[in-house]
C-alpha cells in the first residue's frame, strides 16, 4: 500500500489542567478543569494529516496498558493505519502532564516510557511503510537514532522528509539536518539549535541562514501570532507568511497541526506552491489554537472551506 504521509514518532497521553495562571517552582495552585487527550507530536501531526484527507500510517510504540489499548483505537477513529504500532510490556505508554493558563499558553512535562523503546531496528522492520510515503515526518520525542534511521531509509528511497526538531536540543546529529528536505522548528527550538533570538521575523531569517548552512534544504520557522519563515537554500530571501489574528484558547499542539497539515499539502497538493502550502498550514493551526485541547481542536475536513482542500 502507498501512503501519503507516515509517521515516525511518539505517542503521548496528556493530561492537562486548566490553570489561573502557570506555577512557580515550590507552589501549589488550583487548576479551574482538567482534561485527558491523546498527544505526543507524532500522534498529532498524523492525526491531523488523517484529519485532512491523507492516507496516513504510524510507527510508534505504546505500553500494553490502558492508555496504550485507548491509542491505538483512537487511530483508527481517525483513519490511521496501525500495522506499525507496536504495544511493549517494557515500558508505559507514554504520557504529558500539560498546564494551561488563561492566555492559551502551556508548559508541559513529558515522560516518554514506551516512545524511548522504538529503535531504529523496530523502524528498519518496517521499513516497507516508509518506502511506499510519499512524505515521511518525524519528530524528537523518540531517540535520535530512531529518527535518524527512518530519515536515512526514507532519502534512500526518493521519499520527501520533513523534521519537526522538537522539543529542541542544543546539539543535533548533523546528519539530521542533511536528511531534511523540510527542516519546521519553532521560534523557541530555532534558538536553542542556532544560540540566536528569534522574536521577530528578521532575527528568523538570520537563524535560518544558519539552519540551511547545516545541510537542510528548505527551513520554516514557526512564530506563533508572527506566522512564519520560510527560506531555501536556493532563494536569497525568505518569505514570510503572516498568521490570521486570532483569540487563543489553547495553543498546545498548534505546532502539530502546522507541521501534519504542511505533510498533507505536500503529498496531496502537489501543484501547490510552498508558499501556499504554508499560508494554508498556519490557516488550519489559527483554527487549533481556538478550541481546547490539543487532537481535539484539530479540524476534520468536513468542517473546512473549500480553498483549503
Ligand atoms: O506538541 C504538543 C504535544 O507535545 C502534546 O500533545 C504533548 O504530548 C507533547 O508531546
Ligand atoms: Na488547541
């Protein structure tokens, strides 16, 4: 079978509160609500491919737990192919304890369990399902070599990369970035991987000069309310693509529905320019970030305009 987007990445159960206002360290504070949602940037960013229309499957594992048992039906609700995820009795299906303040910002603790025991044998046993992607996304909340290993396997085979570098390290594989066709962190990730500040579009485009000058081919600097940058290797200046002015809610996973969104374009549009392909991107992300939740505010196709199929 061929898949428009695969998927190696993680699972995550997150489990947010609602809270006045983010905890200092030593405090105790009373959220307002509390929520159970399936997470993990992996999850997400295919859920949101499914979402829009892409034939998608995942490489993931999860714990032969509750929550594992949960995830895996919660992928094919959203259409998922699961052949490839994996349930261990090493290890706990992962989870992310998430608060969220009253401006829609969050922190968030991971605890990785079963995400850390997909190896880059586990990918290399199914390797068939990233040959036969059209667009391969990944993610760092597995380890590296599992990442790198599913990249490598997929420029093998011609198949289009795109590297969501998150949640950030200062010091990367370089060979991450070589695999990269599509290199996506955001604006927080661009400053831990470059040591530059990236607040505003111009301070960007310099981290994405840096960025290109590892290896990657293209680079798209997410900005939160700003939008974002994008820059080739080939183009003297970026572009930017300015975000729609919108009320956030919750912006925990607006940066997944970007990237699973950008993979659909990619694989399902392939007329599209880049530019458009981004604008449409941030438009489906501006949506996410004004219901709860993170796969929970993720629109289905049916509910979108027609410019955005
Ligand atoms: O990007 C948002 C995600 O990061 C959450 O779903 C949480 O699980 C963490 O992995
Ligand atoms: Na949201």
């Amino acid at each position: 079978t061929e898949f428009d987007v695969v998927v190696v990445g993680s699972c995550n159960m997150d489990l947010i509160s609602y809270v006045p206002r983010l905890p200092k360290p030593g405090e105790t504070i009373h959220g307002d609500k509390f929520s159970l949602g399936f997470g993990g940037k992996g999850a997400n960013q295919c859920v949101m491919a499914a979402r829009l229309g892409a034939a998608t499957a995942m490489v993931a594992k999860v714990g032969e737990d509750v929550f594992g048992g949960n995830f895996i039906q919660n992928f094919k609700d959203n259409g998922v192919n699961v052949d490839h995820v994996q349930e261990t009795k090493e290890a706990s299906t992962g989870v992310a304890p998430i608060a969220v303040n009253q401006d829609g910002q969050n922190s968030i603790i991971i605890v990785s369990g079963a995400n850390l025991k997909l190896t880059a044998a586990d990918v290399r046993e199914h390797e068939s399902v990233i040959t036969h992607a059209k667009v391969l996304i990944c993610q760092l909340e597995v380890q590296p070599e599992t990442s790198l290993e599913a990249l490598r396997i997929a420029k093998q085979h011609g198949v289009t990369t795109i590297l969501n570098p998150a949640p950030a390290e200062a010091t990367l594989d370089p060979e991450l970035y070589k695999l990269s066709d599509v290199f996506c962190p955001n604006e927080t990730e661009a400053e831990i991987l470059t040591g530059l500040p990236v607040t505003a579009v111009e301070e960007a485009e310099k981290a994405a000069d840096i960025l290109l000058h590892k290896g990657c081919k293209k680079v798209i600097i997410t900005l939160g309310e700003k939008g974002c940058l994008c820059k080739s290797s080939m183009s003297e200046k970026g572009i930017h693509v300015p975000a729609r002015k919108v009320s956030p809610v919750d912006t925990t996973g607006a940066g997944d529905a970007f990237v699973g969104s950008l993979a659909y374009y990619m694989a399902c549009h392939k007329d599209l320019r880049l530019e458009e392909a981004i604008q449409n991107a941030c438009h489906i992300s501006s949506i996410s970030v004004c219901s709860p939740g993170t796969q929970t505010s993720f629109p289905y196709r049916k509910d979108l305009p027609q410019e955005l199929l």
